[in-house]
C-alpha cells in the first residue's frame, strides 16, 4: 500500500499533524510505503517524521502566506509567490506523476493524503489516484480574509478544494465549504518519543513543573530579547532558539528534540496560535499563554477555540514584548469540554480505508 502525502510548506505545523496520521497508520499497517511530497527541510522531515521510512520528494506545492516573522502576513509578497509557483506547477505536477507512477509497484493500493495544498487535487486528477484533504482550513479562506487580488486566488484554491473524495476536518476549523464528505476528527498530535525522566536526566533539568515553560514560535521564530525571560527568575524555560539561551534560566533544546518531547516537564507553553503546538500542548495537560495574531484567519478560530478547550492566556504582542507574561497569575480555565486526542487514530482509520478501496 502506497500513501502520498502533499503536505503544505508554509509551516512546521502540517507537517507535524501529518507524521502524527502516518505514524498512527505505519503501527498497524507496517507494509505501507510512503512519499512525503513536500518542500519542508529534510532534517525536520527526519526529526518530526522518527520511525516512519518514507521516500522525501523535495516538491514546492504551495505558497500559503509569505510571513517576516512567526506573527506577521506580507499579501503584496505572498501575491508575487503565488504567481511565481503557478508557472512552475504545470512541469511539477508532470514530472511527479510520472515518477510515482513509476515508484507504485503494479496493483498496489494508493492514496494521495494533502494537508493542505490546493495543487494536490491536479497532481491526483493527472494520475486518477483518490484524495483525501486533512487540515482545519484551507488557503481559500486565508486569501479572501487578506482581500484585493488574493480574492482570485482564493476562488483558484476554492475551485481544487471541490476537486477531493474526502475531507479530514481537524478541531479549531475555519468554514470549509468545499462540497465533499467530510469526517469530523479529535485533536491529532504526535506522541512523545521519550520518558520524562530521560529527556531531564538528558536536560540536567531540576525545575519544578510548576515553575517550567516551553517557549517556542515555530520555524520562523520572532524575535526576542534573552533579558526578556530573566523578568520571571523564578521560572525556567525550555527555548527552541539557540539565542535566547543566553539567559541564566533557559535552557536549549537540541535539534534532536522535537517540542513535544519536552512538553511532560512543563507545566505552560508560551507560543503563537498554532495547530500542532496546540494538539501537543493539550494532549499532554499543558496550558497556553498565547501571543495574539490578527490578519490571519486561522489565528482567531484557533484563539478562541483554545479559551473553549483549554486552559489559556491571550497576551497582545506588545504586552509580550514588554516582558508582561503575568506568569505568577493563573490560567485563564476552559469555558468548555476537552476535546477528544484520537484525531489522528481515526484519520489514519479513514486513510486506511481509501487504500483498501482503491485496490
């Protein structure tokens, strides 16, 4: 059985959630093969994707939202890149089929899993091979949120959303209105690859949970000054950015490491609005003190989702900024119910289900 998956290069997030539905369908179907058709850099293809042999087709699919930083949108950018990339898709998309039709080996089951880039849908009509679409959004509702001309992409990437078997709705979704099947899922994020006690002995970390945060902003990072931790001296924090490890309380995580593997010893992590960084975080009981983004229509569903599912802080990013983090104050606790951690469990159920469909 062969799983293709076309995941999204505008951030680390789609490629986590995606690892999580693979690595779910790889423990109960071990013969699966699998291509990550994607333009995310190999070492975090490595690091995120642990266990699961795959082959990586370093493919450009879409553009999503140009970003100078992990909070800001530049549309006049993002516009450019979208032209740029449709020139290039048209030789893309024939030179992909081929070599996967050449790479499916004869009768083999395949799927074609796309979070969530419209130009999946024309790789798949090329080749005849099912789609399933996995994400909480698609870029349609993005580009007519940033408005002018990105309103014709946005009807561009409406018209490939339509194009697809199935889609697989994460938590935290923006309207969908694609006009296909839709599968409802539970938070999917990826499992620790450690115990607690080895990645601390690991750490040299003696923190009290209580007292200990992850700090993380995903690839492209923000900027930050290192003296900005050492205003809360009675806390501990685990950084992504080698840089800020200049502070007497932070401590770095190797590239190794994936965020989630150091989540068990905190007891908070301080991020942007984020997907994954949100799955990972609730499934492993921590709290979010969250850097608002306005401009992005992803950001506001997922804000206020987390003050439904979550316990949760929203900070202004110049209170950020300023240091004013009130970590000595409580979290904010969820208006409503948890929400279920199968997601990606029953989207590898639903992955599985295609393949075997399309014998």
């Amino acid at each position: 059985m062969l799983v293709v998956a076309c995941i999204s290069s505008h951030g680390f997030g789609h490629g986590a959630r995606v690892a999580a539905v693979l690595q779910a369908l790889a423990t109960s179907q071990p013969q699966c093969r699998f291509v990550l058709s994607t333009a995310l850099p190999a070492a975090f293809l490595r690091r995120t994707f642990v266990g699961l042999n795959y082959e990586h087709r370093p493919c450009q699919w879409d553009v999503g939202v140009v970003q100078a930083d992990a909070l800001g949108s530049d549309p006049a950018a993002t516009l450019q890149a979208l032209e740029r990339l449709e020139q290039r898709l048209p030789q893309q998309i024939e030179t992909e089929a081929r070599w996967l039709e050449h790479w499916r080996q004869p009768h083999e089951p395949v799927v074609i899993v796309a979070d969530i880039p419209p130009a999946a849908a024309r790789l798949a009509e090329r080749l005849g091979w099912p789609l399933l679409w996995h994400g909480n959004f698609g870029w349609d509702s993005i580009y007519a949120g940033l408005g002018g001309a990105l309103q014709q992409w946005a009807q561009r990437s409406l018209a490939d959303y339509r194009r697809a078997q199935t889609l697989l709705r994460c938590p935290f979704a923006l309207p969908m209105p694609w006009d296909v099947p839709v599968k409802p899922l539970g938070l999917g994020a990826t499992e620790p690859r450690f115990q607690p006690e080895c990645i601390a002995e690991r750490l040299n970390w003696r923190s009290l949970k209580s007292r200990s945060a992850l700090l993380c902003f995903g690839g492209l990072g923000l900027p930050l000054d290192p003296a900005l931790l050492q205003c809360w001296p009675d806390w501990q924090f685990l950084v992504v950015n080698e840089a800020l490890a200049q502070a007497a309380n932070a401590t770095w995580i190797a590239e190794d490491l994936r965020p989630v593997d150091v989540m068990p010893l905190c007891s908070v992590v301080i991020t942007k609005p984020g997907y994954s960084t949100f799955a990972e975080a609730l499934s492993q009981n921590c709290g979010l003190v969250v850097v608002e983004r306005s401009g992005f229509a992803e950001a506001e569903v997922l804000q206020k989702g987390l003050q439904q599912h979550g316990f949760h802080r929203l900070l202004s990013r110049h209170a950020f900024e300023q240091g004013q983090w009130l970590l000595d104050q409580p979290l904010a606790p969820p208006q409503g119910q948890p929400l279920p951690s199968d997601g990606a469990a029953k989207a590898s159920e639903c992955v599985l289900a295609a393949l075997l469909q399309s014998r």
